[in-house]
C-alpha cells in the first residue's frame, strides 16, 4: 500500500508545560494528520528517558515517559488545581525543552496528583497492575530505590539492592510503599491517556508508527532485573559495550555505552524476553520501527571503559533464525527495519529473508562523486523512504552543508528551476513523494521549512539535542492541503 506519514515526537508538540504532552495539541496534530490525507504519525522512542535525554537511552523497555502526561487531563481528573501547575517555572523559550527543569519540577507536581488519587475510587488503577504484573512492579521499585539514592546508577546502590537480594527488596518495598505505588501511578496515567490518544488517531484513519532502540541503557530496569541477558562480570559490570567503529564521519567511532546482549542466554531462554518486548511493543503502536536492525547479524562491542570506540571487534548475532523464532511465536509483525550505514552481505541477506522494509535516506543519495544506492531509481516498492531522520539535518539545514557540485546534482535531479530556497524544499519533497517506495515519512520541520535550529538530533554531539519543539500555530489549513495535493498526486492517498 502506497501511504505517507510525518516524523513527529510526542515532545516537540507545543504545550504550557515545557514539553510536548497527549494533551490537546496531539488531537489537533491528529487531526492535521487526517486533513492532510497522511496515514502514519511517527514517533521516537516514548519511554522514560534517562541522564542525556535522550529517547534512545531508557530506564525501561515498557514504561512511558512521565513527561508526556498531559498536566491539564490531570486537572480534569481532578488531580490538579490550575494553581499547582500555573505557579511551576517550565521554561522560558517555547522552542526548547528546558530538560534540567521539568526533572526538578515535573515530578513534584505529578506527586501532588498521586497524593489526591489515593482518595479516590482505585480499581480501574488495580485493573492495569494485574495486567502489567509482567514488568510494572519491578519499573516501580527500580526508581522508588533510584530516587532513594539521589538518582544513582543501580550499579552504585548498597549491595543487597544492586543484585536484588529478596529480603532487601522485601525491605525496602515495606518502608517505602507510597514511593513505590507512586511510580505506578505515574505509569496508569500515562498509558490511560495514551491509549485515548492512539484510538483517537486510529479512528481518524491515523496509524502510530513507534520506534524502539535495539540495545537498552546499562542504568535500567532492564538489565537491573536480568542481569544474565547481557555481558556482565561478576561484579555486573559490563564487559563489552556497545557502539560503532570509526568511519568517514567519526576517527574515533561511536561510543554508545549500552550492555551487549548475551545471545547464548536469550537463546537458552527461549528469547523470551525479546518475545515479551516485542510484544509490548506491538501493542502499543501499529508498526514498529526497530533501530540499528543490523545488530541482530552482527554487533560491534567494545571493552567497557574505553575512551572511544576504535577498540571494538564485530561479533555474530543471532541472524534471520532469531526473526523467524520471533514470527513462530507472534505472528508477522509489521516492522520497518533501520538498515543505515555500513552494510555487509550478511545484513543485506538477513533483511530480505525477514521480508522487512528496509529504509532509505535521500539525503544520503546526492553525491555526484559516486553511484548511490539511495537514489530513488534504485529503490524497490517494499521500503520506507525518508528525506531526513531525527538524526539528519532538515532539508534548508542540509543545504547549508553541502558544496556547489552536490547542490548542482541534486537542484538537476530534483528539476528544481529556481534557487529559492522554498521551491527547492518543496522539490524536494515532491520527489520524495514520487519515489516508488510503498511507505514515505517526511519530518515536520521539512513541511514548516526550518533550518538547522529545528535539528532534532547531532550525533556525537554531546549538548542541545532532542529539544525542538513546534511554535502555536505553525501549521495551518493552508499547509494541510497543499500535503493533502501532493499524497493524492502521487498515489499515497489510501482514503
């Protein structure tokens, strides 16, 4: 089915409360969605995020991210009083998010709404424990003890919490009963408003396309919980870690910092732990992307505590066998693999035999100094086309980077008859458009034609990323049916 959609995060939404929320931006940009006959939103990672901000690197590969409660449904829950959030300091500059800010004040208000819930009427709350036993108590008690320890690493916790000890955790959990359920509560009400949000988009013809990260953070419940799933040494320090090597684009390669998975143990489990994730994760959204989708043939680990990432050696994943186990025990899931980067025979192989669409980058396709396998001749129906990811330069920012021979390629090919600015975004996107790829996303900085300030994400880049937010009244009717034009025009209209 050909269909198109816009990358878009719950937290570049506009709000009041320094971060985008499910609150009433959403519905509209849901319904901006519909006016302008796309069929996928798609989000980054929504799990909670932890030091860095980024959605890439979680305290949970299940829970959502506190952040994107909406304050003002709280307050017609009854919850909250408008005082209690209008008197909050969320950051002066509606562009940004103020991160520092909304974790010293965002969860003293969400307590102020725990604090009244316990007044009230708790059922439908012990309705969603029972039915998220699997991984909500473990999430809960993780950071009640993390915040017990000012935040630090579970790794730095006393002894009988690191390696959960049960009588420890028995302890704890006794002396600590409202802190732990207050964790649980934050994850009701988050799931409780997203799961309004998601039908809400479904019963507008609107599908959810949501993103999970192949590795978790080493400072999650995640690894906390089954430490036996990753390279740790007996101290549960990491062996390895995960990253790349060095490349074109980095001497030193990309540290990243994850626990590599013990594929033998996922293995002996029956990768069951994969099998729940997955799981999770369908039900949540429509279709999910899975990022870094070449670390299921082969991953780069480095010894922990290296400064950089040329150190690392490539090691074999479990391969397409690990798919097909997925598939036996779920069903054919609709993914999007991200396939970008390097990719060596094996990767290429195990992408066709999963039947996954693979992605492709326009952006990386104009170089007229070498033959591309992103430009879109040489595409085929199943992938998902993309100008630009939240990694990638918007479409007036990548023109400020590239030289005169690139420019020159890419205003031929596009047929662009103009240097305005405008027109040659507008090209751009028409071509994207036109592409015969089955399923294209477009980032909503491309529509609204910002530059480089509106950049989500520069990687390696260790300070002002994942903070773009959408200015009140950006979009309008005007631009929704100019898209609307361009998706019946080029065929990507189901409705």
């Amino acid at each position: 089915m050909r269909a198109s959609g816009i990358l878009m995060h719950l937290s570049s939404l506009p709000s009041d409360y320094g971060i985008g929320t499910m609150g009433k931006a959403a519905y509209k940009f849901v319904d901006f969605l519909a006016a302008a006959k796309q069929t996928y939103w798609q989000m980054l990672p929504i799990g909670p995020t932890s030091y860095g901000d980024s959605p890439y690197q979680s305290y949970s590969t299940h829970a959502g991210n506190p952040y994107f409660i909406d304050l003002d449904m709280l307050i017609e829950d009854g919850l909250l009083t408008r005082t209690d959030v209008e008197a909050v300091d969320w950051g002066g500059d509606a562009e940004r998010t103020d991160y520092e800010k909304l974790y010293n004040n965002r969860f003293a208000v969400l307590r102020i709404a725990y604090n009244n819930f316990k007044k009230q009427d708790r059922r439908s709350f012990d309705l969603f424990l029972e039915q998220n036993d699997m991984w909500i108590s473990n999430y809960a008690l993780f950071m009640a003890i993390k915040d017990e320890n000012n935040g630090k690493p579970w790794l730095e916790w006393d002894e009988g919490l690191k390696r959960r000890d049960s009588h420890s955790l028995w302890m704890f959990k006794e002396s600590r009963h409202d802190e732990v359920e207050f964790w649980e509560f934050v994850q009701y009400k988050f799931f409780e408003q997203w799961k309004k949000l998601k039908e809400y988009a479904n019963n507008n013809g609107i599908q959810i396309i949501g993103d999970i990260p192949i590795y978790v953070a080493l400072d999650s419940a995640a690894v906390w919980v089954y430490p036996d799933l990753y390279d740790l040494d007996d101290n549960l320090n990491p062996r390895t870690v995960a990253g790349c090597p060095p490349d074109a684009f980095s001497a030193t390669g990309q540290l990243w910092g994850n626990p590599i998975y013990n594929w033998q143990r996922h293995k002996e489990t029956d990768y069951n732990w994969w099998i729940d994730r997955l799981h999770g994760a369908a039900e949540l959204y429509d279709i999910v992307r899975i990022d870094h989708f070449r670390g299921f043939d082969g991953y780069y680990a480095i010894p922990y505590g290296s400064p950089t990432a040329e150190n690392g050696k490539w090691c074999d994943g479990p391969g397409i066998e690990f798919f097909r186990f997925v598939e036996a025990r779920l069903g054919r899931l609709p993914i999007i693999a991200e396939d970008l980067g390097f990719l060596t025979p094996s990767v290429l192989n195990m992408l066709r035999d999963s039947g996954f669409p693979g992605m492709k980058v326009l952006e990386f396709a104009f170089d007229p100094r070498e033959e591309s396998n992103y430009l879109p001749y040489n595409f085929d129906k199943n992938c998902a086309v993309y100008i630009g990811t939240h990694d990638n330069a918007t479409i007036r920012g990548w023109l400020d980077e590239i030289d005169e021979e690139t420019y020159a390629f890419t205003k031929k090919f596009l047929n662009c008859k103009s240097d305005d600015v405008s027109e040659f975004i507008w090209d751009f996107i028409t071509t994207a458009f036109a592409c015969v790829g089955d399923t294209l996303v477009i980032q909503m900085q491309d529509y609204l034609e910002l530059d480089n300030s509106a950049r989500m994400n520069t990687p390696g880049a260790p300070m002002g990323n994942w903070q773009w937010r959408m200015k009140r009244g950006a979009y309008d009717d005007a631009l929704a049916e100019k898209i609307a034009d361009i998706t019946r025009t080029y065929g990507r209209c189901p409705r």
